[in-house]
C-alpha cells in the first residue's frame, strides 16, 4: 500500500481471517523484494513507488 501521508510503502502479506499477520513499513531510499508468495522475482523502489514514472 502505497502510504504519500507517512512517505512510505506499507507492504501486507500472510492474510489470516481477514488480517494481514506481516505488516512492513518502507521508507523513501530504500527498496524492497516482493515476496515469494507473488510468483515473481522483483525488486522494488519506495521512492519510484511513492513518486511515479517520470519516464
């Protein structure tokens, strides 16, 4: 989830009846891998995600 009001990226995985168990905020400058569970091999930058493509 992408979160502009804190500048962070809060990533939720593990849903157990209805919640989300894993709860991970991620700052600006840093990046993170999606998890296994998604079927890809990706890794991701907060600030790309917060501010868009400016391509």
């Amino acid at each position: 989830m992408v979160d502009r009001e804190h500048d962070q990226v809060l990533l939720r995985s593990d849903p157990r009846s209805g919640e989300y168990e894993n709860k991970v905020p991620h700052k600006r400058g840093t990046s993170f891998t999606v998890p296994a569970v998604v079927g890809v091999e990706m890794k991701l930058s907060v600030d790309h995600l917060l501010d868009g493509d400016e391509d």
